[in-house]
C-alpha cells in the first residue's frame, strides 16, 4: 500500500530543495557579475574596444558572497547524493 503523506512530503522536500539550490548558484552567478564599483554604465554606443580592462575587479564583499554561494550549493548537492546513496550510510 502506499503511503500518500510520506509521497507528498518527499515530492514537497525535493521542489522545495532544488529551487533553493538552483537559486544560490544563480545568486552566486549574479554576485561574481558583479561589475566595478567604478564601471560605467552600459549604454547603446558601447563596443568591446572601449571597454576599459585593465584592473578588472569587483568589490570583494560580492567575490566572497558568490564563493559561498557555491559552497553552499555544492553542499545541498552533495547532501542529496548523500541521501540518494544507501552505500554511504553506516
């Protein structure tokens, strides 16, 4: 017999927990796109010659909160495969 509740409750964990792990890597793609404090905007007359890349960086608060929102989708991803694995069990 199957047991509807448990069905509903793992089909509710697993949306649940995909879309939290598909938004912290699109939130840590957005924080390493982050462009220089001091970039400007973008605009219609913009051509790849004119773009200025000699000290390319973005400010550090943004580099360090891309990194741990990869980790932190890393960690969801390999707790999955730790759930998914009986092996890795004791």
């Amino acid at each position: 017999m199957i047991n509807w509740a448990a069905l509903g409750l793992v089909a509710v964990v697993a949306i649940f927990s995909s879309a939290l792990i598909v938004a912290l890597f699109a939130t840590g793609i957005r924080f390493l796109a982050t462009p220089p404090v001091d970039a400007v905007a973008v605009g219609a007359a913009r051509d790849d010659e004119m773009d200025d890349v000699s000290d390319p960086t973005r400010p550090p608060l943004a580099t360090v909160g891309g990194i741990v929102c990869f980790v932190l989708a890393g960690l969801g991803v390999l707790f999955g495969v730790y759930l998914i694995i009986p092996a890795l069990h004791p």
